[in-house]
C-alpha cells in the first residue's frame, strides 16, 4: 500500500467533474489498489473522508469511515473497515440544512460552518461492484455530502453562505470545537 500525495486548494483536479466508474473496471487490480491506498493515505492524514480527485484521480469514488446507521449523530467508529461508494448519487430526505464544522484534507488547517442537509439517502456501488444504499443523517451525511461534492468539483467553501466563520484549525480547537469531555 502507499500513501497518496493530497491534491491542496487550486490544482484544477479539485475543480473537475469526476467520470463515472464502469462495473468492468471495478475489479481490476488497478482500481483495488488505488482503493486500498485511498483508504490508507485518509487514515494517515487521520480523515474522515478522500474522495479521488483528492489523490489527483478523476474517478467517481470516495472512502469514509462513517458511522453505523445506530449512531449517526455521532462520529465514527474508526475500528470499523471504512465505506468505499462508488458513482454514488444522493436524494435528500429532509430539506433542512444543519450548518456545522467541516475541514478538508485538500484544503489544510481551515474551518468553517458549512450548511449541508440533514438526513439523506446515497446509493451507490461497494468496491465489489454489488448495489449500495445507505440512509444517513446528521455526521455521516455531512461527510457523505462533503465527499460527493468533491467528485462534481465543488469545495466545502463553495456551499458557506458566511465567510466570517472561517478560521484556521489552532483557532478552531482554542474558541470554536465543542469541549468532548
């Protein structure tokens, strides 16, 4: 496995619609290694998510380590194996948006409060190529949200309606993060 070099804020991949994933390519050693690498640089870079065009790969792909169905609002188990949704497109179930915090490993250091909708349904393909469908809420479809965008090439700064609350990551740990204890 390898760790893939991140793709930062204003190399034009970040801002490239991915192309689709035929089914016959799913298998391919070459897609599988990519995925296995996906999965092993967004653990190294201790990510939630890595969508491809984050590793300079114009695929409709992403990985997440998302949190089961049970627990949604919270963050995820990371023991658990992480999600690979390919071609995944989503319908939202409740049209109201829920702004909170989200950072980007293409875009380092920055947060911001972004509004995304609170429950929705994904459905996709699993790295086996077999049908997907996950129906999440709060956390988890922020981040399955965040990850679709970046597949249309849209950064999270691109759905903020208020610049003011952006901040960089020492700032957002010392006045912003919510205490965890």
């Amino acid at each position: 496995m390898s760790i893939l070099k991140v793709a930062r804020m204003g190399h034009p991949v970040l801002r490239a619609a991915a192309r689709p994933i035929e089914r016959g390519e799913i298998r391919r050693p070459q897609l599988q290694g990519l995925l296995d690498d996906m999965i092993d640089t967004m653990m190294e870079y201790r990510g939630v998510g890595l969508a491809a065009p984050q590793v300079h790969e114009g695929l409709r792909v992403f990985v997440a380590q998302l949190a089961d169905e049970e627990s949604d609002e919270g963050r995820p188990d990371l023991d658990e194996e992480p999600t690979v949704i390919i071609n995944p497109e989503i319908d939202v179930l409740d049209e109201h948006l829920v702004e909170d915090w989200e950072g980007c490993l293409s875009i380092p250091d920055i947060r911001g409060l972004v509004p995304r909708a609170r429950a929705i349904v994904a459905r996709g393909l699993d790295r086996t190529g077999a049908p997907l469908e996950i129906h999440a809420s709060g956390f988890t479809a922020r981040v399955i949200q965040h990850e679709t965008d970046h597949l249309d090439g849209v950064l999270f700064f691109d759905r903020m309606s208020d610049f003011g609350s952006l901040t960089y990551l020492e700032e957002y740990t010392r006045y912003w993060r919510k205490n965890d204890d």
